[in-house]
C-alpha cells in the first residue's frame, strides 16, 4: 500500500487532568473518504483539533504527505492543503457570501482562477449563488453550512476535513451536504468526515473508524462495517444519529424522541 496522506499514531491529548484522546491510530489513503463515528464525548472533535493544531498533542505522531505536523499551527498546514471545516460552521457574519469565498481564497493569488471557482462553488451550492450578495449572518444553518463548505473548497484543499456538517440541519438539508460530499468525493478529494448520522457517513465511505472512550475501537470497510451486527445495534438503529444519546425517529413534519 502507498503512504498515506495523514497518518496519526498513538494520538493523545488532554485538557487539564482529563485524557480526551488515550490512543488513535488511524489512515487516510490518497483520494479516500474515511469517516470517523461514535458518541458525545468519544473525542471525535478533539482529535481533528489536534489533528490541524488548534490545539496541542499530549503524545503521539502525525504526518501528512509523508511528514511530520507535530507542533505545526493550523495557518500553515492551510496553506499545505489541510482545511477543516468546523463544527458550527464559523462563516464571517458580516461580510457577503462572495466575500466569504474569496476569503478562502485568501493564500492564492490567480485572480481569474479565484473568479472561475466562485462560479464553481454557485454551481454546486445555487443556493448561494441567489443569495450572493447577501450577508451570511442572516443565512439559515443549512445555507451558512453551504457556505462554510464552498469557502473550504474555494482555498483547493488537497485533504478537506469535515466535523458535524450535518449538526442541527433539517434532513432535506442534510441529503443536500451529503450529496455535495459524494461530488466532492467522486472527484477525487480526499476527506476525512466526523458526522452524527453514522449510517449516512458509512455509506458515503470507503472505509470507517469507530471511536469510544478517547480510542478507536474498531476500523474496516464501510461497507463490511454497515453489515456488522455491533455496529447496527450501537449507531444504526431506526433513525439513530451517533451524536445523540437517544435514538429519534421522525415525521415529515418534525422529530419525535422515544
């Protein structure tokens, strides 16, 4: 098997006297979509984190494109092509959609190149485009994670990193963010995916790793994984969503707890 892109191995992190993350190896092959799952609390988020150096690694080791991250701050491994997109979205409020995306695009200096993805970005998101000179802190939350998405992809990634795109979205909503990421994905991007609807992310995926506890518990194919009983009785049961505590399911019209 080639290098992998990113590589982690023994990841750990802790805040305080609390050890979020206690051991996470993990890949991601050139070109794949691998989702990482499980509960509130498992340390899904803190690894991206440390991860991408917004915050500091207790121990442990992580490369991208065959060299060490370790210690590196998030502005420079952005300009390496490692984007996350994170959880709740933090678009500028007070700027414009197009001024939004040109900012993702701030690093690069192809004037036309810039023009001609933001009319890429309209294709993909024409939501956007009818809104495009509007001010993104008066967007709903699907919109502003549309636009969150777009401005990623603006700064042309070459391993986009995703953490609970779909979070509070309705579910017409969420089936548009994960169309985009099948796009996305079928283009060949390279994507590493936290989500809390796990059966959408497993089947999105090349392959998947299940969290618990601040470890990986279990990793394989995606496809072996959505057929694995213990993984159907923890995180795909009728209308489950791994970030949530209890499984839902819901109407057309609205959700419903058990």
């Amino acid at each position: 098997m080639t290098q992998p892109m990113l590589s982690i191995k023994g990841l750990q992190v802790a805040y305080g006297g609390i050890q979020a993350v206690k051991n996470v190896d993990m890949d991601v092959q050139q070109g794949e979509l691998v989702t990482l799952i499980g509960s509130n609390g498992a340390g899904k988020t803190t690894t991206l984190k440390a991860v991408t150096g917004m915050i500091p690694m207790k121990a442990g080791e992580v490369t991208y494109r065959g060299k060490s991250i370790k210690g590196v701050p998030s502005w420079e491994l952005l300009a390496q092509g490692l984007v996350m997109v994170p959880e709740g979205r933090g678009v500028f409020a007070r700027m414009t959609i197009v001024e939004n995306l040109q900012m993702g695009a701030y690093l690069r200096n192809d004037k036309d190149g810039i023009a001609a993805d933001i009319e890429k970005m309209f294709a993909i998101f024409p939501r956007l485009k009818e809104r495009a000179a509007q001010l993104a802190g008066t967007m709903s939350g699907g919109e502003q994670q549309m636009l969150a998405m777009a401005r990623a992809l603006m700064s042309q990634p070459k391993l986009l990193i995703l953490d609970e795109p779909t979070m509070g979205l309705s579910p017409v909503m969420t089936e548009k963010i994960f169309e985009v990421i099948n796009q996305v994905s079928s283009e060949g991007m390279t994507i590493v995916l936290v989500e809390q609807n796990a059966k959408l992310a497993l089947k999105a995926a090349d392959r998947g790793y299940v969290m618990g506890s601040g470890n990986i518990i279990m990793n394989g194919k995606a496809s072996d994984m959505l057929n694995d009983p213990s993984v159907q009785a923890a995180y795909l049961g009728e209308g489950f969503h791994a970030g949530m505590k209890e499984p839902f399911r819901y109407t057309k019209r609205f959700f419903l707890c058990k």
